[in-house]
C-alpha cells in the first residue's frame, strides 16, 4: 500500500470517529443529561423528605421530654396537652392558607 492510500485510510476513520464522537456527545447532552439531572434530583429530594421527618419526630420527642422534665414534672398530660395545642394550632393555619385547586373541565 502506498503512503497516500495509509493517509486517505487513517483520514477517513479519524473524521468517522470524530463523528460518532460528535454524536455521542449530541446524544449524552440532549438525552442523557436531563435524565441524570431528573434522577438525581428525585433521589436527592427523596433524602432530604426522609431527613427531614426524621428531625421532624426527633424534635417534637425532645420537645415533650423537655415539658416532663423541666416544665411540668409529674404531669405529662400537661405536656400532651401542650404539643397537642401546638400541633393543632399549625394544622389550622397550614389549613386557612391552603389554595383551592382549579376546576377541570
């Protein structure tokens, strides 16, 4: 083979590689990408839902522990009491700010 004929070969796979290269690279960044942005953001919003009630329970526990031992000692119904109100008081205005939802047709 001679030379020109080696350079006219390894021109050719070198643009056609370079094309499916491109297209690869069209296909990660049109495609791919999104799904991998999407995933991530359902997996990471699904850790940080699971973290939260956890701080959530973890809080209103320490929260009753703390009205039995320093605030109503001896009467814990007082302190049932006390985060019963409170509870009841957030579902309330959680519950007077809600939107109604649009009527479908």
């Amino acid at each position: 083979m001679s030379e020109a004929n080696q350079n006219r070969d390894s021109d050719f796979v070198d643009k056609a590689l370079h094309r499916f290269d491109h297209v690869l690279d069209l296909v990660h960044d049109k495609l791919l990408r999104p799904i991998l942005l999407a995933g991530r953001f359902v997996a990471y919003g699904f850790i940080v839902f699971l973290a939260s009630i956890v701080l959530f329970g973890a809080f209103v526990i320490g929260l009753v522990r703390l009205f039995n031992v320093y605030l109503f000692a001896g009467h814990e119904w007082l302190s049932y009491l006390v985060i019963g109100a409170i509870s009841l008081f957030t579902g309330l205005v959680i519950w007077r700010r809600r939107r109604p939802v649009t009527v479908r047709k």
